[in-house]
C-alpha cells in the first residue's frame, strides 16, 4: 500500500515526547511524575505514546511529500489501571499527500487491522480532542 516502516528511539528527551506537541508543562496527568518513567534528573523519559516518532519524521522530511509512513512502537507509563499495562504497544499511520483525507486513512488502517485479527473483526474509531495541541 506504499507505506514505509518509521522507527525512533524508546527513550526519548522531554522535547519530542511532550513539547514538539504543545503539551504544557502543567498539564494533568501526561507529564505527571507518576505517569512517566524518567532517568537522568528527569532530562530523559521512556517514550509514552508513539507521537515522537512521527514528529521526528515530519521534521527529517518536512518538505518531502508524499509521504505514508505506518509505525509500530512500545509505550511505557508507570501507573497500570484495570485497562492499562505499564508497557504496552501502539501502532500509528499517517498519510500526507494532495486530495488525501481522513477517510483514506481510516479505510488503511481498518483494511491493515481485519488483515491483523480477521476479516470480521469489528473496528471502533474513538476520537479525542486535545485542546493545548496544534497541528
């Protein structure tokens, strides 16, 4: 489908994980000490959602478009619940080209996912908004 696999580090500075997405310094919950595994007087962190790898390509290929990348990544927070492990795994997609829009995308990703567990498999979108980020 002309994807190309996009790979970055698991631990990852504080700047690509939080900043390079507008995540405030105070904001509840994503940079909380007891939602992040920090080494190094808190200057490194283990990577807690798959978001710097993609910014790391946007920033390596900013003016190379078309662009489809597909990445597989492990993600660590410190504070498991009844739905979540402190590691787990987060696959991401993204498409940037002329004419290309969120449907072409979705239909991707629920294609590469029926392949994954079934053709029958049911798949649910859960949309978020998160109003201090910024395209």
């Amino acid at each position: 489908m002309g994807f190309q696999v996009a790979e970055g580090p698991e631990i990852e500075d504080d700047f690509h994980n939080f900043g390079a997405l507008n995540i405030p310094r105070r904001s509840p919950g994503a940079r909380h000490a007891g939602h992040v595994l920090r080494r190094r007087r808190r200057r490194l962190l283990l990577r807690t959602h798959t978001s710097p790898v993609q910014i790391r390509v946007h920033a390596r290929d900013a003016a190379a478009a078309p662009r489809r990348r597909a990445g597989h990544a492990s993600t660590a927070a410190t504070t498991p619940t009844a739905t979540h492990s402190p590691m787990f795994q987060q696959i991401e997609g993204f498409m940037v080209d002329e004419r290309v829009t969120f449907a072409d995308l979705k239909g991707v990703l629920v294609h590469f996912l029926r392949r994954l567990f079934g053709p029958r498999r049911a798949v649910r979108f859960r949309p978020s908004f998160f109003p201090f980020t910024e395209p």
